[in-house]
C-alpha cells in the first residue's frame, strides 16, 4: 500500500470584530478546520487537517471569500506521510 499525506496547517484570520461570532460558525462548519482560538479584535486561529495542498488552498479561498473576513494568512504548513501498515499497532 501507498504512504497516504496528512497536510496540517495554521491559518490567521482576520475579521471586522462585529462579525466574529458568525465568521466562527461557518469556519466551524467548514470539513477539516478547526478554531483553536480568537481575539476581541476580530482574529481567529485555525487549524487545518487535510489530505492533499490543493484542499488547504481550497479552504483558504472559501474563507476569503466570506462576508467581512479582511484577510487569511497561512502561518504554517507541514507535510507528514502515513504508512497505512503501521495503522494496525494504533
């Protein structure tokens, strides 16, 4: 069996503080993001888990495009690799 890739990244994002408590809902509801926090000043942390670049940037994009986000900044992003026969000692 194929090594499978785990994309793990951390997204800023910065919001008009009026609007943060909505802009959190529908990051939370997005598939593979996570909010490990935010600020009064309209930031927001989030981690991203996905299988493949192109899912991160897709993401990136949907959250850009939400109403009253200002900006989204990718903090960090690494690349790990899954050998599908260690699973089994999980």
């Amino acid at each position: 069996m194929a090594e499978q890739e785990v994309h793990i990244s951390s997204l800023i994002i910065h919001v008009k503080p009026e609007f943060l408590v909505g802009v959190k809902h529908k990051i939370s509801a997005l598939p593979d993001a996570e909010i490990y926090g935010d600020s009064e000043e309209g930031k927001i942390i989030v981690v991203l888990e996905t299988t493949n670049q192109k899912f991160v940037t897709d993401i990136i994009d949907k959250i850009n495009n939400f109403e009253h986000v200002l900006s989204t900044s990718l903090v960090f992003h690494q690349i790990e690799t899954i050998d599908p026969s260690c699973e089994d000692d999980l």
